[in-house]
C-alpha cells in the first residue's frame, strides 16, 4: 500500500533500481508534472546487447499532488523485452 491507495506491483529488483534512478537517462522523465490534460511522458532505456535475455516487465504510475500525497495509481502495465 502507498498511503491509502494500494500499487497493484511486487517490489522487487526492478522496482528498485526503477525508484534509485528516476530522472536519470535510464528512466527519463519519470519524476515530473502532468501537462493541462494530465499527460506525461517518461521512458526507460536500457544499452543494446546487455543480454540479459527475454524476460516481462511490469509498470504503474502512481499520481502525487504538490503536498506528496497519493492522488491516482494506475493499473499495471506490462512490457516484454526480448
């Protein structure tokens, strides 16, 4: 759970590494504002040929207001690397 609404992850490796390099040209734009329709965009870049295999991963987004509380979780989404 995060505050009162509940992030439909696990934590686990991946999720840590997401949090420990947020902002960072791994995760771009991952700790910013919405625009006035409440879009963003973000992005995770992983090196070419790091051969770590096919494997799934899953993302949420989870909505602060400018007082840090939670306001909106999204549902999970999954993105296959090969």
């Amino acid at each position: 759970p995060f505050g009162a609404l509940n992030i439909p992850l696990n934590f686990d490796a991946w999720t840590d590494v997401s949090l420990s390099f947020a902002n960072s040209p791994i995760y771009t734009n991952t700790l910013w504002v919405t625009d006035a329709s409440g879009n963003a965009n973000a992005s995770f870049n992983l090196p070419a040929g790091l051969g770590l295999g096919s494997f799934l991963l899953h993302h949420a987004v989870i909505g602060l207001d400018l007082s840090l509380m939670e306001t909106f979780v999204s549902e999970p989404v999954s993105v296959k690397i090969n």
